[in-house]
C-alpha cells in the first residue's frame, strides 16, 4: 500500500488510492478477477487488430492508436453495465448524449483533456444514476485489460502503459471532485411549519414589537441578529424588522448575510422579544436593498452556534491522506479547524475508520492572501464517520481531531484567521457596498 502522498504547488499530481490497481505486480490479477463480471470477449481482440498496422512498440502513438481504434467497444460496454445496473436501461439515450462525444470527451487523442466539459458530463451522469461510479469503473478496467492483452499479443513494453494509466488518473480525478462539488451543494429544505396555527400567529406577530420600540436603546429589543455560514465561516449580524405579514417576517440585514443566503436560505434567527433562537427560511432575498423575508419559523436549539472554534473552507480543492493500523484513505477537506477536520472519502471500507481509531494525517493547505501554505503531518483520533448522502452510494464523510499540540493548534489558528480574512474580502468585494472606515463585527473578529 501507498505511504506517501505527493503534492505540488498547483495540488495537481497527486498519488490515489485508485493507482494501485495499475501496479505491475497485481494489474493481471485484479483486472481478470473483476472483469469476470463484465467479460466482452471479442472488443479487445478486435481493437487491437484495428491499430496493428499502425502499431511500434517503441512509438508513444500507440496508446493513441489504440483510443482510436477502441471507441465503439468502449461505448458497447458502457451501454451494456448501464443496462445491467440502471433502471433506465441505457443512460446515454436517457440523457440525450451521443456516444461518440461521450467517448470523445473523456478520450479523443487529437485534442486536449476539455476539464470543463468531462465534469459537465460526470455532472449530469451522476445526477442520473447513484452507479454511474461503478459502471464506470469496470468499463475503464476493461479497457485496461483489453489494453494490456493487445500489448503483451504484440510484445510491447511495460512502460507504454503509463500513457493510458495517467489519463485514466486524471479521469479518476474528476469524478472524484464531481462528487465532492456535489456532495458541497445545498440542498434547501423549507421547515414543515403550519403557519395557520394561532401559535404561529403569535410568534409572528411579536415580531412587531421591533417596529414599535423605534429604537435600538430598548433592551428588550435590543440584539435581534441573523446566523448565517458563508464558505462555513459564521456570520452572526445584527438585523431590524423592516415589516411584518400574516405568516412573514422581512428584515433589514447585512449585506454579508443577503450574500450567504443566497446560497443557503435557511438561517437562524436570535429574537430577544420572543428569548429565542428560531431556523427559518428566507423566501425572497434582495441583495441591493439589504432585505430578506423568512417564513417556516420554527423553534431551534442553534446547536451551531455553539462551536468553539471556528471551521473554515479552503481557497481551492485539497486532498489529505488518512492512514490507519489496517487501511488508509486520500480525500478531500470540507473544512478545518484549528483541532478539527471534516474529509470527504470515497470508495473506502468505513469499518476501518471507526470513532476512536488512531490515524495519520497528511496534508498541504494551499495559500492564502496573507499566510503561505501549510503542510500537516499528525496523529489524530477519528471523531465521527458517517454517510455522505444521496447522488453517491459510496462516499462518507469522516470527522477527525488533532492530538493535542499547542505549537499545531496555534499554527492552524493563525492560518484560519488568515483565511477568514481571505473570505471577508471576498464577502465585501461581492457586496460592493462597505467602505472601508466602516468595521462590522465580524471584521473586527478576524483582524
């Protein structure tokens, strides 16, 4: 098994747990054990008597001899694993995708890898089908075998496979961070609240009585805010009520918050009048005139709230590797804090990574605006594991904690404050609206 995990500055080369499969001594015996399943006797054959005119073992044009030649053998396979897997029968049609530009996309030897366009593909694949990983998976293996069968027919060399390994790592790759982007959206879910009820009546109505004070010198309602995350960093800002409706609320907020909802929608609501936190969901968000109306208010314990250190997203997709006593896994961050991490993994035996389990964890944060990166390699403790949810049968998420050393904690402290900053910026440069004498709250927070 792999122990080291390889970056540079771009964070593009990278060692993947997928690599093993491509390893001299293990590639004949993994690819025939899970090819039995998806076996096509003739398409390799076939293939390779297509290029063997054009084929020199001591030309690197093989392995694009090879692409060309394979691609209705590639796309006959994939039909027939969708076929047996989703309930659609053939996920290309379903889609309105042509085979040729599936094929094209993913492995067209005249043109450049189109990143943008194998992801929209992945995308709209893995939104289709919770096995559009495992289909594609043995077909790619497949092709491998198919690969590897003509190369030994023609006595080619070991290293004429690294053209296609690199391409199918690069593949892996994709359809990795297609996952992890995702598994990152939100899925919005307005409250089960009836707000018909004379209950829901009452708590809207008290909302008046931020109109009615005038001031911000009443104590009573005094410190209505708005909780909301941007990139996972809290936004805890004060709001005033602007109006109130029969079963709404608009208030007058921050220009950050108006910028977090938009991608999230449901916020907190700390009311002093009602001494209460309640989740809510904004209806309708105007970004220009600082308003937002919330509807669904229902009661909330805010457990969010009480982190005691702030976790923060990276600047850019980073991959960390776990190792435990019997197993390890490369994934990506969600988020970190200065004791904690939050790694998305897929494709991996959860068994192996219970709470409580002793790992290694190996990491390159990338820069930030004010800190240069910053490389990881600690022991940690798995606090929680679990299920990552739908689009991937196969993925978790897995919670660890840092051991307990202050020169790490305090390294980690000093880079999330720089990345807090970093998302400040981003907020104000979305909002347009701050000048820079004017120093909110959370500005001062990460100064």
């Amino acid at each position: 098994m792999l122990r080291d995990i390889n970056y540079n500055d771009d964070n593009r080369r990278y060692l993947i747990v997928h690599v093993h499969i491509f390893t001299l001594g293990t590639l004949n015996t993994m690819v025939k054990t899970q090819i039995q399943e998806v076996k096509q006797e003739d398409s390799g054959k076939e293939a390779q008597e297509d290029i063997n005119q054009d084929y020199n073992p001591r030309k690197r044009s093989s392995c694009a001899s090879f692409l060309r030649a394979y691609k209705p053998y590639f796309i006959k396979n994939f039909n027939k694993l969708c076929g047996e897997k989703c309930t659609c029968g053939l996920c290309l049609n379903e889609l309105n995708i042509e085979g040729d530009y599936f094929y094209d996309v993913m492995f067209n030897p005249d043109a450049d890898l189109a990143e943008s366009e194998v992801r929209s593909m992945f995308n709209k694949l893995i939104r289709h089908s919770a096995y559009v990983d495992m289909v594609l998976n043995q077909v790619w293996l497949q092709m491998i075998d198919d690969y590897v069968s003509g190369l030994r027919r023609m006595k080619g060399r070991v290293d004429e496979i690294t053209d296609l390994t690199e391409l199918l790592n690069e593949l892996f790759r994709l359809l990795d961070e297609t996952y992890f982007e995702i598994s990152k959206q939100v899925n919005i879910e307005k409250p089960g609240v009836d707000e018909t009820t004379e209950q829901y009546h009452r708590l809207i109505t008290n909302f008046n009585k931020y109109i009615e004070a005038g001031t911000d010198d009443d104590e009573e309602t005094n410190g209505l805010k708005i909780h909301s995350f941007y990139h996972s960093t809290p936004l805890d800002m004060a709001a005033t009520v602007d109006r109130v409706d029969e079963d709404s609320v608009t208030f007058n907020i921050h220009p950050y918050v108006s910028i977090a909802l938009q991608r999230v929608a449901v916020a907190f609501v700390s009311s002093p009048v009602h001494d209460d936190v309640f989740m809510a969901y904004a209806d309708n968000v105007d970004i220009e005139k600082r308003k937002a109306t919330f509807s669904s208010f229902i009661s909330h314990d805010h457990q969010a709230d009480n982190r005691r250190h702030v976790r923060v997203e990276l600047s850019r997709m980073t991959r960390a590797l776990i190792i435990g006593k019997e197993s390890e896994a490369e994934g990506i961050i969600y988020d970190i804090s200065e004791v904690s991490c939050a790694i998305y993994v897929r494709n991996v035996d959860i068994t192996n990574f219970d709470p409580g389990n002793s790992v290694r964890f190996i990491s390159k944060l990338p820069d930030t605006a004010g800190s240069s990166s910053m490389e990881i390699d600690t022991m940690a403790i798995i606090f929680n594991s679990y299920k990552q949810g739908k689009n991937d049968l196969n993925a978790y998420r897995v919670v660890i904690m840092f051991d307990k050393s202050a020169s790490l904690h305090s390294e980690l402290s000093n880079y999330i404050l720089s990345r807090q900053r970093e998302i400040i910026r981003e907020l104000k440069d979305l909002s347009e609206v701050l000048p820079d004498e004017e120093n909110t709250e959370i500005d001062r927070k990460v100064k």
